[in-house]
C-alpha cells in the first residue's frame, strides 16, 4: 500500500481534486482504471479486510475521514484518508493484486470513497476475498 497526495485545486467556485489524470504518470504509476465507484461507509463501520488477488486498488476520500490499513511484514500499517480537513492536497492510496485492505469510517457521519480499480469487478470472477480479522487473513492466505 502507498500513499501519495493529489493537488486540491482552487476555482472561483470552491475547489476541484483530480483524481485520475491519464497523463499524470508521476501519481498514477501508469495505472489505467477499468471501473469507478463511490462506497459510501456509515458512521462507525470497520468493514471486512478485503483481499483482491489480481485488481489493482486506487482509492482517495471525498467526504469524511477514513482510516486506511493493510498487514505487511506481520503488523498492522495504517493511514488517514482525509477529505474534512485537507487543506491543499488529498490523500491517494494505491494497493497493488495481493495486499489486503481494511477500512474504517473515522467520522461522525458518512464518508465516501472514490474507487478506480483494474481490472473491473465482474459477478462472474468477483476476486474478492473477505476476512473479519487479521489473524483470520493469516491463517487463511
């Protein structure tokens, strides 16, 4: 899991957060997204770790505040993604096929995620795989 931050840019109407540029090689690794989706999380919720095999994950907040983790070399790595109080830049995460993900909603109400991942979630190879914990992950990876 990385994380890399991503221009907020002033307009005359408030602000915009690119989060996908097909020329910005420099902060999407070359990455081409094959579906874009909002998961909306409620006030609270920790959801499933969730395991993709082969999608590649680019995911940055757009509402709210949400803490980000993922379980590498035995321990529990976590980040903020934080869209209520980004000044100038907002966070990205990028995961790559094989790194579980564990996500929490940090904030009083709904937070949004803005998903872009590839290859695309399909209901006949769905490639998702969901544990309650992290020493249910290691037991079953």
């Amino acid at each position: 899991m990385k994380i890399k931050k991503i221009q907020k840019i002033k307009t005359k109407d408030g602000f915009m957060v690119p989060a996908y540029r097909d020329w910005d090689v420099a902060t999407n690794e070359g990455h081409v997204p094959k579906m874009v989706y909002v998961t909306y999380l409620e006030p609270g919720v920790e959801k499933d770790i969730i395991l993709h095999k082969n999608r590649k994950t680019y995911i940055t907040c757009i509402h709210g505040k949400v803490s980000a983790s993922s379980f590498q070399d035995g321990k529990e790595i976590s980040h903020e993604l934080n869209f209520e109080n980004a000044i100038d830049e907002i966070s990205l995460l990028i995961a790559n096929p094989g790194e579980p993900l564990l996500f929490k909603n940090k904030s009083s109400g709904v937070s949004m995620l803005l998903n872009c991942p590839s290859p695309a979630w399909h209901p006949d190879n769905q490639d998702t795989y969901k544990y309650e914990t992290w020493e249910d992950y290691v037991e079953n990876v």
